[in-house]
C-alpha cells in the first residue's frame, strides 16, 4: 500500500515534470540519433596521391575499396596535398619506373601517420603495390600478370580442392612448398627474377589455390560501426539518464524536507526504497521501450534477437541504475556531491563495458561494473539472437547488483531513522 | 493519560548540546504551547517527541508508547517548520500522498482530504501545483497533511508563520474544535501573544525549560501582565541561577 503510494507519486510528480520526462525519453533518443549520425557519417574514403605511377599500378590501386588515387606531377605537389590534408600518403615511382636501365626499382612512400588508421592501410596498400610492381619493373609486360594474379585461382581449370583427388598431385596442401607458397600476388616481387609468375601460372597449374567459401556466423553481414557501438552506448545512456534522475528525485526529497515528514509516518525504510523502484521501474519500462523500439527501427541497429530480451535487459540495467543512484544520493551530501560521483562511478563503465578491446586484466576489472554486463547481455541478444540459456548470468548479476544497492540504501536510510 | 510524555531528554547533535533535561508532558484534549525564542531547542524536542530524533538519554511517549517506534507514529500528525510538500504534485495529490502513507484506507481518503482541504480553506486552490501556492497557502497545506489521518497526537512547529490573521483565527478555532474531541496539541511558537491562547505553556531558553503552566498561572506567580515579560523574567532568573553555579 505505501509502496504504491510512493510509486504513484513519483509517477504523478513526473507527469507534471515534463522537463524531466524529457530527459529520461528524448534526451536519450537525440543522443542515440547523433551516435548514429557520427558513425555512419564516418568518411571511410582514403585519399592517395601518387608521383608518375604506371598505369597498371594507378588501376591496380584503385580497384581497391575507398580508395582514391590523384595523380601529381611531382613530388613538391604531392608533399603539398599531404601538407593540406587532401590526401594521407603518396608514392613517388617517377624515377624508378621512367627508368629501365635501373635493376631494382625504387619507390618512395610518404605516410602522414597522424591520420591514423587511414594512414596505415595507404601505407600497407602503397606497400603491397609498389612491391607487387617491383617484381615485374624490368619488364614492362610483367606487370600485367602480377597485378592479374589475384584471380589466378578463378582462371585455371580444376584448381580446386575437390578436384585434386583425380590427377594432380601437385595441388595437394604438403606439395605447394616446392612451387610458390607466395603464388597470391603480394610477395611475388621480393626476389624472385622478373619472369617467372607469368609462367608459374602456365606450367603448374594452380596447385597452391583454395577453393574458398565463405560462411558468415548467425548471417551477420554488413556489420557497421554504429551496429557495433550502437547497444552498448545505449545501454549506457539508459543507464546515465536513470541514475540521474532518481538519484536527483531522492536527494530532493532530503533536501526539501518532504523526506523527513515521510519518516514521521509509520512507512518502513524498504517501503521508501521499493516505492521509489516501483515508480521509477514504471517509468524506466515505457522508457526502454520508446528508445529500443527507436534505434531498432528507426535508427536500424543490428537485430537479430527477441525485443522481448532487449527490453528485459533495458529494464534490469534500469532498475540497477536507479537503486545505485539513490544509494548514492542517499550517501551524498548535495547536489555538487552527487555530480562528482558521475566521474567516478559513472564514466569508467563506459571504458569497461566492451566499446573497447582490452586486455585480459582490465576486463576482469570491467566485471565490477554491472554496465559491463548489461552491454554483454545486450549485444548477445541483438548480434547472436542470445537467449535466457547465453545470458542468465548476466541477469543474474544485474539482479544482484540492485539487490545489493537496494540494501545498502535500506541500511543507510538509519541515517535519517533508526527504525 | 498523557497524549505526549518527554522525561529528562538530553541531546547533543554534532558537537553541541541542544537539549539539556527537558521535561515536557501534553495532556490529551489540550493544546500546549512551547514557547522560546529560535535556538531555543523547541523543534530539537518536537522531532524527539515525534520519533525522527532519538534522545542521548531520557524517554519519549506518545500515549504510553515509547518513541521511536511505527506504532506510535500512526497516533502522530507532524507538521514540520519547513513546508515539506512536494512542489510538483498538486495540493489534492499531496494530501493523498502523506494520507496513504498514513495508513489511511482508500474508501476514507478522499473524505479525509476534503475535510482538511475545507479547515486550512483551500478546496478551491485544491488543484493547482503547489509550486504555485503562496508561503501562506503552502503553510496551510501543510497543517491540513498534518491532520489529515485525524491522529490523537498533533505536533505542529510553528504553523501559523506567514498566515493572515482572519485564517489564523479559523485555524486556532479549529484546532480547539479538534482538541476538544480528545486531541492532544504540542504547537511550538516564538508569537507571545499566540501562547496566550494555549491552555498550557512550557517555555524554552538556551535547551532548558525554564517554566511552565497556564497563561494565567504563569502571569500570575510572576506578577506581570502579558506572556512576554513572564519570558523576560524567567530569562533573567535562570540566567542569574546559572551565574550562581558557574561562582
């Protein structure tokens, strides 16, 4: 009976509170807007520059994914497009490729590794091409076949594994030693003479190519950044704004003095605390389901699992958002005190939570924190269609983490009553 | 028997003694007054006598209960000095908060509430937000959450702050009508000449009770006229007494 009167308080209080209803609701599903915004509007293109590159290497560099290739007539232009910015690194094969006479071929590759990761695949893919190009400088018709050789397995008739049975035995797995191991283009140029991958290809045929197939787990295709950090910054927002408010509503409550006319009446310490789940649970249910229902369909994260889990989940991670946040305000003596547990306790789950790859301790560490077991939870069900079988112990914990904090609160109420 | 009962109570909250042997009895079907200056320790002995503060040393009652305990806080209506009302809820909802808590039952609530909404005049306000109530209006509200489950014990700090005079005298009528069905008021004031209208008073200085009895009695052992020099000579007195000791 008290218990739902606290709850349908907290509900009515909301009701006319309709700044922070906003917050709980629309807050979150801006945010989650803008996440989604910046992920899929990264600029995956990388940007090359090359110096006198043959054609065959500027088609070769091309037929790569997001990549473009600009041309330069020299290397001061080149330097300058990466001093502007306009491109991450350039090659400069002006001198090697004019010049036959040379024996080796040289080429020069400038990286701006502040790009970061954009920088390191133009480098790798400068790298790979330039070598693959090397092998075959001398020979200007050379270069055809190193740069065909990717599809050396396609060409040849009966290179496949199946077939090997019958008549070659040179295709099978122990012999491609003594042919080419490297037969796949990109170590082709290291040093062997000039000739031979053109006729590798001739005379034996294909013993060193699989016939691959590729399977892709649960049929997870197309996976993009925001499918990988879509539910976990979810959770974590979910979390955030939950903690917030009832962790602000309960120090209210102190501080306006309604907290100690409540304990003037017969209510029980665990009445306070379960009235105040109860009321917020409520709020926290239509929460997660406007923002589950949102990122899924109108956002289209990854989902390959039951919304029911989802929500159950959203909803665990609530109410263990919500007990830890009054126990907190409970603990705190203002409002400036319960702001400086948002570094402290808030801000590292979402470190630990699985946004980033971490090493064997740090993720031992990350199981203090039940955010880390919201976002595992989550992302088992939304990626591997996860049922109660894959994620009880995550319920579990969660369950156990707001028991916890529930008790404590219940505990440190005796602050204000000892009965 | 005594609707509220302090023996001996001693405090000290942080590092400072507040209450030092406060003796303190209501009879039921009266109203007492504590009168004192602010710091005097008259809220201190209020929330003791309610159950929120617990005594260093001394018992509290409330009708033979000893406090703190939830049994006797059903028989308790407290009406704290702050006005804790919840500013986003409406003045009807607030009442039916705190009257559930109460343990009011639901097919009596709403009877109740209009009962109390009627006795501090605010039916018609009943609706609106609270954070649009004015200070008086707020105070009202906050009377009428006090009364509302119709508790036998009443504790009010310092209700009629901020009310106009006409309300003031509404509301001191009624809490007579109440008193005289068998209520026990404790009502803290620093107002002189509103301690006149208690049929008891005990007076508070610096922690101490430093005298008690009817308006009339207190007047008379002192040979004044009004509540206030009564205050001024019993401050006197005490102060002279604890020179004594301190010589």
């Amino acid at each position: 009976m008290r218990v739902r009167a606290f709850a349908l308080r907290i509900l009515r209080q909301m009701s006319h509170d309709k700044r922070t209803l906003a917050l709980m609701i629309v807050a979150p599903l801006l945010l989650m807007t803008l996440v989604y915004y910046i992920f899929e509007g990264t600029n995956d293109e990388i940007s090359i520059g090359a110096v006198g590159a043959p054609q065959q290497f500027i088609e070769a560099v091309e037929s790569e994914n997001d990549v473009t290739l600009t041309t330069y007539e020299s290397r001061a232009d080149a330097q300058q497009a990466l001093t502007d910015g306009a491109v991450v690194a350039y090659i400069d094969i002006a001198l090697t490729a004019d010049d036959a006479e040379l024996e080796a071929p040289r080429a020069y590759i400038m990286v701006d590794a502040a790009a970061g990761s954009k920088a390191q695949a133009a480098e790798k893919l400068l790298r790979s091409a330039a070598e693959t190009m090397g092998g075959g400088a001398g020979l200007p018709s050379a270069i055809q076949p190193s740069s065909n050789s990717l599809d050396m397995g396609g060409n040849q008739p009966s290179s496949n594994l199946a077939d090997t049975s019958d008549s070659q035995p040179s295709s099978n797995l122990p012999d491609t030693s003594d042919s080419r191991p490297s037969g796949n283009s990109l170590d082709m140029g290291s040093g062997q003479p000039s000739s031979n991958s053109l006729d590798t290809s001739k005379n034996q045929p294909s013993s060193n190519s699989f016939d691959v197939s590729v399977d892709y787990y649960k049929g997870i295709k197309n996976f993009t950044s925001f499918d990988m950090f879509g539910p976990t910054l979810m959770s974590f927002i979910v979390f955030f704004f939950v903690f917030l408010v009832a962790g602000m509503a309960f120090l209210k409550e102190r501080k306006s003095g309604t907290l100690e006319k409540v304990i003037s009446t017969p209510v029980r310490r665990w009445e306070i605390v379960a009235g105040y789940i109860l009321g917020f649970g409520a709020i926290t249910i239509v929460q997660s389901v406007i923002i589950n229902v949102y990122i899924i369909t109108v956002l289209g994260v990854i989902m390959n699992g039951s919304l029911g889990y989802v929500l159950l989940i959203t909803l665990l991670e609530a109410i263990c958002a919500l007990s830890l946040g009054m126990l907190l305000s409970t603990a705190a003596g203002s409002e400036f005190q319960m702001m400086q547990f948002i570094p402290i306790i808030i801000l590292p789950q979402l470190f630990f939570s699985g946004l980033f790859d971490l090493s064997e301790g740090w993720l031992i560490f990350g199981r203090i924190f039940p955010l880390t077991y919201a976002a595992e939870a989550m992302n088992k069900i939304m990626y591997y269609d996860g049922g109660i079988g894959d994620m009880w112990i995550d319920v579990v914990v969660l369950l156990g983490f707001s028991a916890l904090f529930a008790a404590l609160n219940v505990l440190l109420l005796k602050r204000y009553r000892r009965i | 028997m005594e609707a509220i009962e302090l023996r001996n109570i001693s405090i000290t909250l942080g590092k400072v003694r507040i209450l030092t042997d406060v003796d303190l009895s209501v009879r039921a079907g009266t109203v007492c007054g504590l009168l004192g200056p602010s710091g005097a320790g008259k809220t201190t002995a209020v929330k003791i006598a309610c159950g929120i503060l617990e005594a260093d040393s001394g018992e509290a009652y409330v009708l033979g209960t000893k406090m703190p305990s939830l049994d006797g806080m059903r028989n308790v209506g407290y009406m704290a000095q702050e006005d804790a009302l919840y500013a986003d809820l409406t003045g009807r909802q607030n009442l039916e908060f705190f009257g559930q808590l109460q343990g009011v039952t639901k097919s009596t609530l709403a009877g109740r509430v209009d009962r109390a909404l009627e006795l501090v005049d605010l039916t018609a306000d009943a609706g609106k937000l609270t954070s649009k109530f004015s200070g008086g209006m707020r105070r009202r509200l906050a009377l009428a959450a006090a009364m509302l489950h119709e508790p036998p014990v009443l504790i009010l700090d310092e209700p009629t702050v901020g009310i106009d005079p006409l309300l003031r005298k509404n509301i001191w009528d009624g809490l007579y009508a109440v008193a005289r069905s068998g209520t026990g008021i404790l009502i803290t004031t620093h107002v002189m000449d509103e301690a006149e209208k208690c049929d008891r008073l005990v007076l508070m200085r610096n922690g101490r009770v430093i005298g008690e009895g009817s308006p009339a009695e207190l007047k008379e052992r002192a040979g004044k006229q009004t509540i206030e020099e009564v205050f001024l000579e019993l401050s006197e007195h005490t102060a002279e007494t604890k020179g004594g000791e301190a010589e």
